[in-house]
C-alpha cells in the first residue's frame, strides 16, 4: 500500500499538478498535496485506487460525478477545481483547507457546547442545501468528511465520492466510521434521497452534543439493525444542559421513518435559524443559568421515570417544537420584555442614563471608543443601504433620548450598519478556464452563471468573454455572466427522457451527455417522491452541449387526512402479546 500511495510523488499529471507529498488515504482514494504550476497555487489532489481506476464503468461515472460535484460553488462546500477526462490516472483537484476534521476536532474537546454545535450544524445544513437542490445528494455525511478551517468554518468534502463508493458494492475500510451515520434506509440496502443526508446530519449532531455515538456494535450489521429499529438514549439524558429544542431537533432530524423526519434540508435549516433567533431572543449565554431554565431540563439533569419513560415513547415521533416548549419560550420571553422595559425600573432602584444618539456615525469607532466601554454593550447586525455609507449606523435600538437604567454589564445596545454598495472593477476572465474564474469572481462577491457559445479562436472550456466585460465598474452581488468555450462548433446532443427517472438517475444521465443541470424543483404529485414529472426540453430535440436543463421533481402527492373511524371498545390484550413499536417512529 505504501508503494502505491508514494509512486505518484513528484509526478506532473497533465502537465500541470506537480504531486508533493501524502496527505491522506481513504478506501477509494488517496489523497496529495500538489502545486498547480500554472495558476502557482497548492491544491489537494484526490487520485483513485487502481482497483477502481481500471474499471472503465466506474471511471466514466467517476468522470460525470466529477464534472456534476464542480459545478457546487458554496462557502461550506470544498470547492472542486478540475478533474481529469482522459489520463489513466483518475483523479479530481480540490482547494487545500488549513484544519482538521470534525471528528479530529471532536477527539480533542468531547462533546462540544450546544452553542458550537448549532453553528456547526447550520454550516452543515447550509452545504446540504446547496448541493440538494443542485441534484447532488452526499450519503456519507460524518464527521470525518467534515472539516474545521481555522476561520471557524465548516466545509463539507467528498460531494459525489460518496455517490460512487456507494455504487461499487464494496466494503472500504472506513465503512466501520460510516456505519454509525447510516441511514435506516440505507441500512435496509433501499433507495434513498435528500432525506438521507439529513438523518446522518442528524447523528453527527447527537455526537456533538453528547460526545457519544447513538448507536455502538461490534461488527456492522450490529449497528445497522439498531439504526432500524433501536430505540437510543436522548441526548439530555447523556448531558442534562442541552436545550430541549435543539434536542427536539436532532431526534427530528433522526426519526427512524423517514416521513417522520425532515422531508429537506431546508426544513432542519429553518428550524436550526429558529432555534437560535429564540434564544437570541431571550439573551441566553452558553453555560449560564439563564440557560438551564430555558433549556428546560431540570437542575442538575435529574428527571423523574414518568418522564423520562414519556420521552422515550416519543422520542421517535418527536416534533421539532413541542407546544409545552413553545408556550414556555412565550412566556419567558413576554416576562424578558416587561422585566427590562418596565418591572425592572420600577422595582430596582439604579442610577438612569439617557442613551445618546449613535445614528450617522461609524460603527467601529462607536464600538472601540473608550469613552462608551463599560456603559454599553454593543451588538452590530448589517444592512443593504444603497443610500448609506459602509460602516456608517442607520439605526439603533434603543433609541437616541430613552432615559434606562444602568447595568453591571453594561446597558445592551443593537447597531444597524449600512454594508453600502462595494463597487469593484471586473476583471479580465478570458482565455481562463472556465471553474478556476467562476470561483475567483464568486469569491470576489459575484453571482455567476455560465453560457456556452461556439469559438474557433477560444479552447474549449475556456472563457470567451463576460458581461460585464473586463475594467468596467460593478457592484458586488451583481451577476456576471461568463461566454464559455464550446469549440469551434457545439456539439449536438439528442435529449433524452428523464421523465420517471429518480433525480439522481436524471442527473447523472444529463451530466452524462455534457448537458448541464439547472435549478430542481419539487412539486406535489401522484407520481413517487423522488421521481422525474417534466423535463424543461422534450425528449429527441437536438441541444448543444452545456444546454442548462431544469427539471421537476415529485415530492409525493399531498397529504389528505384521514378519517377517524370509532372503534368499539375491546379488552386490552396481554402486554406481552402487543406488538413492538421499536422499528417505526423517529429517533433510529
């Protein structure tokens, strides 16, 4: 194995990566440090095993994934620069992070604080969106494909890797790691959906704020029947300060039956932004008191059985936001409110400050100024203000002229700051490769979109022109369109049906004939969840190449309820002759 993984040391594959050293070794691949001589940049170099290089099948679904995975472009995604298309070295070239993993990250400090936590998981959630709705589903989620960047942030790697490892049929090293983050379907060998990378992003979550694994075995199948029809131990139980919300959450995200659980991304996300915009609400600080009672679990984590047996019954049903735990938010909040804007005046005598007017000036030095430390407690939150300039307070809360109490802590004061508009100067993107100028033009705050024309002058894949084009003045946000080679002619292509197709099927089918897929969306429908219903070009028309194709997407057919029907009253049979509930419900 060590022959292997060294022979592509200092090889140039292409002409252009110059391999440098090992960085890593997974069961598919392994992973260089390269330099990239001609953009003089250091980049991660993932190089497929020969067993999976040889086999040509996997080497041209490797080729379509590859080519789907570089069109993701979002923060909390590794980005996907090139890949190769003709060598016998199979291989795709990725942005090379300063950090660890997750999971690294993990081993280090235990269980993390929920506050972490939650900002890891939105980070998380936020990549699954992106990728979900470009019709990329992971299937791997764990913390070990996740990595810590120094600036804080989450970036999830192996889009599509995970796709093709999955199709082999193989059983790679690290299938005993992503086990534990299985879903019940993948488990059971069944088809599976967006809704997958939730339920793992769900386990991931658990971990992070138990520090424990839900699930634990000795050998695969062990832990991939407790996936299905386990019941698991709540995360409040392991570790008493965790938020009931936030743990409503992650059982949501793990139920079991996966109508039970998060039907998208988006869903977690939204109840993630909730969850924190509530406790924003209430000014709770991680690790405080404030926070215990919030939470909602008792002093010291104990819990009587009648409850700790009712929350295990539903821990596989739970919903994401009990009304017991959105009443007691209500009401704690309304109690917040009348303490801090009246009871608290009345009732503590302190001595009052009239709060000075900080509309029209600059929030940094407002922020830094000595004159104000101690008396506020400043927090910043930015506005799109044409009309203003950068960094300049729009307004303020409270008010200029409020007369308020002062505070050991210091009197809380919320900013608004105008963002501006950035203007920028457009740079000159042509004869670049068509990837490397998307992301450099996204990272310079632009929204990109590609299209492809013919040029006999231009390499193929390589831009022709912009609109805007090059030295001209433009606000960031704007989006820039980029004119992409397509040769001196574009090829034709017969579009095919995708319609009753999965959308992984679709996807991979038009990616598989260089066409290029655009946004999906999902409708209700009879026809399966999951399921192709219409195709934005009919089967049989000739199309270009890089065609951008939209598709719709069943989500199932809605919802109708079900009318109740009286029973008549019958004994109860014998406990021991009930069925089992353990294999349905939310929680696996």
């Amino acid at each position: 194995m060590e022959n292997c993984m060294d022979r592509y040391l200092g090889q140039m594959l292409d002409n252009r990566y110059e391999i440098l050293e090992v960085i890593g070794s997974g069961g598919m691949a392994v992973v260089y440090k390269a330099l990239c001589h001609r953009l003089n940049r250091h980049v991660a170099v993932k190089v497929l095993k020969d067993e999976f290089a040889c086999d040509s099948d996997f080497r041209e679904h490797f080729r379509a994934e590859s080519q789907a995975v570089a069109m993701l472009s979002h923060p909390n995604i590794v980005s996907v620069y090139d890949f190769s298309r003709d060598s016998d070295c199979q291989y795709i070239v990725m942005e090379l992070l300063e950090g660890i993993t997750l999971k690294q990250y993990m081993q280090k400090k235990g269980a993390l604080s929920w506050k972490e936590a939650l900002h890891f998981a939105t980070q998380i959630a936020r990549a699954l969106s992106h990728a979900h709705s470009k019709g990329i589903i992971h299937r791997d989620i764990k913390p070990q494909n996740i990595m810590v960047v120094k600036d804080g942030s989450i970036k999830v790697a192996d889009f599509g890797i995970a796709h093709l490892q999955s199709e082999t049929g193989t059983e790679p090293p690290e299938t005993m790691g992503s086990i534990h983050y299985i879903s019940p379907e993948q488990a059971r060998g069944g088809p599976v959906d967006a809704r997958t990378d939730v339920y793992s992003l769900g386990v991931v979550m658990y971990e992070m704020l138990t520090g424990k694994l839900p699930y634990e075995g000795d050998t695969v199948e062990a832990i991939a029947v407790q996936h299905i029809g386990q019941m698991l131990t709540l995360p409040g139980d392991i570790k008493p300060d965790i938020p009931l919300q936030l743990e409503d959450i992650t059982l949501k995200a793990m139920a079991a039956d996966i109508n039970e659980r998060y039907q998208s991304a988006d869903e977690l996300l939204n109840d993630l932004e909730a969850f924190r915009k509530n406790q924003a609400l209430l000014g709770i600080e991680s690790g405080s008191a404030e926070e215990d009672e919030a939470s909602g679990h008792h002093k010291g984590g104990l819990r009587s059985n009648e409850s700790y047996r009712h929350r295990k019954a539903r821990s596989r049903t739970v919903s994401t936001f009990s009304g017991f735990a959105l009443i007691t938010i209500f009401l704690i909040a309304v109690v917040s409110f009348l303490w801090n804007f009246w009871l608290k005046d009345i009732f503590v005598e302190s001595e009052r400050i009239e709060i000075p007017s900080f509309v029209g000036k600059n929030s940094e030095d407002v922020v830094n100024s000595d004159a104000y430390k101690g008396t506020f407690k400043f927090y910043v939150k930015y506005s799109i203000d044409p009309d203003t300039p950068e960094g300049q307070i729009i307004s303020q809360d409270p008010e200029a002229g409020r007369n308020v109490a002062t505070s050991d802590d210091g009197i809380e004061i919320e900013l608004v700051v105008s963002t501006g508009i950035q203007m920028t100067t457009m740079p000159d993107m042509v004869n670049h490769e068509y990837r490397e100028a998307k992301l450099s033009l996204e990272q310079l705050g632009f929204v990109v979109e590609t299209e492809t024309v013919a040029s006999d002058t231009i390499t193929e894949g390589y831009v022709v022109s912009t609109n805007p084009a090059a030295d001209e003045q433009v606000a960031q946000g704007t989006t820039v369109t980029l004119f992409v080679s397509g040769g001196p002619e574009l090829k034709q292509v017969t579009m095919p049906s995708v319609v009753g197709k999965t959308r992984d099927s679709a996807v991979s089918k038009l990616t598989g004939l260089n066409l290029d897929v655009g946004s999906i969306s999902e409708v209700e429908n009879d026809s399966p969840a999951g399921t192709v219903i219409w195709q934005s070009i009919e089967s049989g028309e000739s199309v270009a190449e890089h065609t951008v194709i939209y598709l719709k997407v069943s989500k199932g057919p809605k919802e109708t309820p079900t009318p109740e029907v009286s029973a008549p009253e019958t004994s109860a049979p014998p406990e021991s002759a009930a069925p089992s509930d353990s294999a349905g419900g939310a929680g696996g």
